[in-house]
C-alpha cells in the first residue's frame, strides 16, 4: 500500500504470527530508520576532551562525519589501577556527552563582528590615510569619535566584518598604544590554561612578545585558596581524587562533589562500602549531603568557627588528656609547632612576634649561611638547637634541607621539645586577638574582650646585640590560642566543652548553629579514625569555603585540624581542593611557549584584583577601611588611609606585580637614560625618589595610566565574572 494509506488502521494486513501469537511479521515502510542511520554514521573516531573548566578532563570517543562532530561516547581505554582499588571509567557527564550541541550552537560566532559605528569610522579613516596606525590615530585623539563609539559598547549594532579588517584594526590600536603611552597599557584577560592549553598561550605568547600585560585569573576567580600558599608556599597541591579510596573517614566540607567533581564521584560512593564514614559540612541540603552519612549544616560563611572548635577537641584529647604517639611525633617533626616565637612586650601584657632566628642569637649558633633564615628550639634535654628544615637550609649547605630531626651544625639526631612547660622560666600573660565579638544581621557574635590574655610558659635567652627577650613555642601559643585549660590558672581558657569561651563547642554552637553534640562526636571521630590509621582521615573542600571574603581563616582553620592530626601528606588523608582545572601536566615546556620566555624574560603578569580595583575606579566605592580589618593588637595609628593606598605601597616596595607600572612610556626610559649618562636602573630609581616619574598606581585618574587595549578571550569577564568593575 502507499505510505499514506498505511497510515489508517482499517487498511492494514494481518501480518503473519510466529511464537505462539507472540510476534508479528509486518510489511510496513522502514525508510524513517534512514533518518537515525544518517544521524549517527561517522567516518571516524577521534580521541579528545572537553576545553572547560573542569577538573575531570575525561577522555571522550568523538565521532566525526565529513568534518562535523555527530556524536560522542566515553572513552574506556583507561589504564587500569591496582587491583584493590576501582578503576577510574567511566568518566564523564551529562555536560559532556552533550558537548557537540554546544558546539554547533546558534549562539557562536561563525564570523568576526564590529560596532557599525567603529566600522565606519574605520573604513572612512582608512580612506583618508595610508598607515593603520595614523587611520586609529585619527579615531582615538578625536575627543568626539571616541566617544561615539565607546558610547555604543553595553547595546547592539554589530555587523559582520573580514578577518583581514578586524585584525588590521586591532594590530594598529596596540601599535598605536604601544607607541604613544607604552605596551603595558596593552593587557589580556583569559582563565585557566588547563582547559585548552594551545588556546591560552596563542594569546598570552602575542601579548608578552610585545610587552603586553598577562592578568590573572585563579586568584580573581576566587578559585585559589590563598591559605595554601599562606601555609606551605605552593599553589594548591592535593591528591588525585582515587585517594578518596584510601581514607577511612572523609569529610566534604563546601564541597559538592556529585554536582562538581561527577567524573570522580564514584570514588566517593565506593569507598563506603569499605565502611569508610562520610560527613557533608554545607549549609544546604545538596548532592552531597545525600551521599553521607552525617549532615552538619552550619550557618553560611561560619566554617572557620566550627573548624577552631573541632580543633579544640582534638588537642584537648589527642595531645592532652590522651597524647597520640602518633601526632605528637609528626607536629614535633613536620610542623613548626617546635620552633621559638619571641614576645613583644605590650601594656601589661605580651604579644607574639616573630620567629627567633639564629642570627638573633651570640655567633648565631654556629650557623655560617644564612643565619637569618634559620628557625630555633629546645631539644627534650633544654638545649638550643637549629634543626635542619627551614628555608634558610634551602639555600645553604646541600643535603641538609630535609626534615630529618638533626642538628643543623653537627648532624647529631634531635628530639625537638613541643613545649617549653615544665622547663620554663616563668608564665607570662600573652594577649590574642578575638574577631568573634562583631556581629551583624546575618552572623550571631559571642562577645568577649577583643584581646583575650593567656598564660604560657616562657624562657628568657640572651640575644647576640646583649638584650634579652621572652620566647615560647608555636605548640605552646597553639595551645593558649584554642583555650585549653593545662592547669596555669588561666581565666580565659575552658575547663570543659560546654563553656561558653573562644573556641568551644559550646561556643562554635552559637555562632554556627550546629550543635555541639555533632562538632564533638565529628571531630573526635575524625582524630581517632586518623591516631589509628596514621592520618587516613581526609577533608573535600572546595569553592563553597573559598568565595568567601576571610576565605584564608576558614581554610586554615581546616588545615590547623590536619596538621593536629597528623593527615597532610599521607594517602588517603590530607586536605583536597577542587575548583576548576588548575593543573597543568607539562607546565616547564608550556611556559616559554606562552610567555615568550624563548625570547626575552621575565613576562609581565599583573593580579587581576588590584589591576580591576585600581583601574576601574572600584576604589571611590570602597567602605571598608583598613582599620575594620585590623588585628586588636595592631598599632592603628600605622594604618591610616584608604585600601587603594596599601595597594600603591605594596607596588612600590615590590611585594605586587604592577601594570601599568610607570606614568611614562617604559620604552622612553632607556632613551632618557642615555641622555642622563645613566643605566636605565639607576635612572629610574633615581627618577622614582626625586618625583619626576611615578607609578601609575599612584594617579589612577590621570589619561596617560589608563589601560587602554584588553584583549578577551575564553571568557565572559563582564559577565559570569562581574565583581562590580564591569
């Protein structure tokens, strides 16, 4: 019958049965199944992955026809891993497998587009002039066109253009830039190198090889938890998410790893079946609370204060009440908890100040190479001793700088003494600064004195210039710090868990909103698990904790509960942070290709934040001042202005990167120098100190310091990146 006639069903042929009436043989049209077949054929099978911000970058088949991607599957070539632990496949996403969709979305460009206005402008410049340059200079110095079409930017109007015109065009205003105010005022914004490597230093190559400023991203993302390198000096190294198997209690605390981490999620749901405990820390009820056996909800941004009381509860019972072996070998060992703090004396009270060094002290010890950099502490017989460890063994004699428990001058093994209590000299009252008392309409505050005094046993030492000083331990102010009553009559620390002082459960309940039946069975689970298991207790954290404005005390505040347990760098226990696709695996050869390093160094990079700030005028909206943010026992009188001025000093001392750095053209220095029978060193810093040059920091408004290109690519800066400079 016709394809039309098949359609009504009293036309239809009984079609012969087999199977006892359970089948049917039918002779109906089957040319709609040449639809799916054209649908999915492919000419082959490529291997790639997805160019996102992800962290799982899974290996995907591609299958390609005549060029276009048709569909895609998920690889399972992956090598295996040994065989007490799952495999890592499959890996991969619902965003993954839906990839090509995004691909061939109406929504991406197919061809280069330009405001009509700056076409125009463009095409009648190029009319009139022969150069690119002088046609872009024609544009920018007329007061009016400019503000013609920069009036138009945030609206419509953009029509298709060539490749040859939008290049021709952007090459003349950075060559124009270049030229009239310098090549850092030429910058470029693009996250995440990980994602798509290539991508990424194309345009971060073309920016350094013309002198072109490099913004950054993982810290402007709010993605990089600067309590890592405020700690240990690296960027953000953790594990790979297959050590989740090895742990035999994890907490994911700001982390929901179905949502973020899909790939790897099955490790996290595998492991309970070891009987490995799970606790989700977040404030709603996500994904990941789901996957747990325990779900703590404290109030949104009082993580740091439910870390300082799990952390009370473990020195109370782990290296008090009941000393681990354990823990207290590896703080002694690969902490500073050791090491000598000197006291500054303050009204009636002291203060923690910095740590003692060897050079502090007569001959420095014996230390011949950097002195400076050198740490002190007791050993267990009441000896001054310089361990080998410290920074300043990195740069001195080799093979010293390890954390082998030796004298760094004779070699003779040491045990360090933690504290200085039952050897000291005398108790002193030391003041610790309390932020807990400021409350507002969204955090419950417990008041106290802003500086809390506790008693710590001290030791008086006699310094190289003949002065003498108070000294104790990092372990002893640790202890006083999180108020652990250790029977020196100090009214500031708890004699139980339900007092209501700094740091308690009883305390961190009131603030958080959890209560202090769960931060003490969690923690004290969390240490116990780890004393058993030599540190196989792990904590999951990620953006929830980090995009937060004190992000640094929450996360110290969770590192202070792995160190105290002895989990930092044993499998299976350890902190994990996971946002975005930070790693880059062959990053020694990437960076000369992206940074241009093969042809000259150093690149120029700039931090994002300060360049935003400064430059967008975020500044004149500021309503923080610096003395909100002020420690109680900072001298306020140090700190007056505004937060800009922090930002111009730290540029200028060098502790930031700075771009624009200068309120000349850079590429005139060398030529001015010439003229003043100077270097360009001398001659800048000469200039810098009589006034005649300036950082571009310090006059922000000025025309000559305004950025003037930003190149933007791989991102939506103004977008999903707003932060109030769009």
């Amino acid at each position: 019958m016709s394809k039309f006639l098949d359609r009504f069903r009293y036309f239809k042929q009984k079609g012969e049965t087999f199977a006892d009436g359970h089948g049917q043989l039918l002779k109906t049209n089957r040319d709609w199944e040449d639809g799916y077949r054209q649908r999915w054929q492919h000419d082959k099978v490529v291997r790639s992955t997805h160019g996102v911000n992800c962290t799982g970058s899974c290996s995907w088949k591609i299958y390609v026809k005549n060029g276009l991607v048709t569909w895609e599957t998920q690889q399972t070539d992956y090598p295996r891993t040994r065989p007490d632990m799952p495999n890592h496949e499959p890996r991969g996403c619902p965003r993954g497998a839906s990839y090509s969709w995004y691909l061939y979305s109406a929504n991406r460009l197919k061809y280069p587009l330009m405001r009509k206005r700056l076409m125009k402008m463009w095409r009648e410049a190029k009319v009139q002039h022969s150069d690119p340059v002088d046609a872009w200079a024609s544009i920018i110095e007329d007061a009016d066109k400019a503000k013609s079409f920069k009036q138009a930017r945030g609206r419509g109007g953009f029509v298709r253009s060539s490749w040859q015109e939008v290049n021709e065009l952007i090459a003349a205003s950075n060559v124009y830039t270049v030229k009239t105010y310098g090549p850092d005022r030429v910058a470029g914004f693009s996250p995440i190198p990980a994602m798509s490597m290539v991508s990424y230093a194309s345009g971060a190559r073309y920016l350094s090889l013309i002198g072109g400023t490099c913004l950054s991203f993982y810290d402007w993302y709010c993605d990089l938890p600067p309590a890592s390198p405020q700690t240990w000096g690296e960027q953000t190294d953790v594990p790979e998410s297959a050590d989740w198997y090895n742990s035999s209690y994890i907490i994911a605390w700001g982390s929901n790893v179905p949502q973020t981490r899909t790939p790897d999620a099955h490790f996290f749901t595998e492991v309970r079946y070891k009987g490995t405990k799970t606790v989700a820390i977040t404030p709603d009820y996500a994904e990941i609370a789901k996957l747990c056996d325990l779900w703590l909800a404290p109030k949104q941004g009082t993580d740091a204060a439910m870390a300082l009381a799990m952390g009370h509860v473990m020195l109370r019972e782990f290296h008090l009440d009941k000393p681990s072996q354990y823990f207290t070998d590896y703080v002694r060992r690969y902490t500073d908890m050791p090491m000598l703090v000197m006291l500054e004396e303050r009204d009636g009270y002291y203060a923690a100040g910095r740590m003692l060094r060897a050079a502090d002290l007569v001959d420095a010890l014996g230390q011949e190479t950097n002195p400076e950099w050198k740490t002190v502490a007791f050993d267990e017989k009441g000896e001054i001793t310089v361990p080998n460890g410290s920074i300043g063994f990195r740069w001195g004699d080799k093979g010293k700088w390890n954390l082998e428990q030796r004298d760094g001058k004779t070699g003779e093994d040491v045990e360090l003494r933690l504290s200085l209590l039952g050897g000291h000299d005398d108790i002193a009252n030391v003041g610790f600064p309390y932020f807990g008392g400021e409350g507002t309409e969204h955090f419950n505050k417990v008041e106290l004195e802003n500086v809390l005094l506790h008693k710590l046993p001290v030791k008086r030492l006699q310094k190289a210039d003949g002065s003498s000083v108070l000294v104790t331990t990092v372990y002893d102010l640790t202890m006083a710090n999180y108020g652990l009553d250790r029977g020196l009559g100090d009214e500031n620390c708890a004699s139980s868990y339900d007092d209501v002082k700094a740091y308690t459960p009883a305390w961190a309940e009131k603030i958080t909103g959890v209560s202090r039946a769960h931060i003490i069975r969690t923690a004290r689970e969390f240490a116990d698990n780890a004393d058993k298991t030599h540190g196989r207790s792990m904590i999951i954290v990620g953006a929830g904790l980090n995009h937060w404005f004190h992000l640094d005390m929450n996360y110290r505040g969770l590192i202070n509960m792995l160190i105290f347990c002895g989990c930092v760098g044993q499998s299976g226990g350890g902190w994990a942070h996971y946002v975005g696709q930070e790693k880059l695996r062959p990053q020694t050869g990437w960076q000369p290709l992206a940074f241009a390093l093969d042809w000259q160094r150093p690149a120029r990079h700039m931090n994002s934040t300060s360049y935003f700030y400064n430059h967008s005028s975020q500044w004149r909206y500021e309503t923080v001042t610096a003395q909100e943010l002020l420690s109680p026992l900072a001298d306020k009188s140090r700190y007056s202005g505004h937060l800009i001025d922090f930002n111009v000093r730290a540029e200028r001392m060098g502790w930031l990167p700075s771009a624009p750095q200068l309120g000349t053209n850079p590429l005139r220095i060398a030529e001015e120098a010439k003229k003043a029978g100077m270097t360009p060193v001398d001659y800048t810093v000469k200039s810098l100190k009589e006034g005649s040059i300036r950082f571009a920091a310090e006059q922000p408004e000025n025309g000559k310091n305004h950025p003037r290109n930003l190149f933007i690519w791989r991102s939506n800066l103004l977008g999903s990146s707003g932060k109030g400079h769009e």
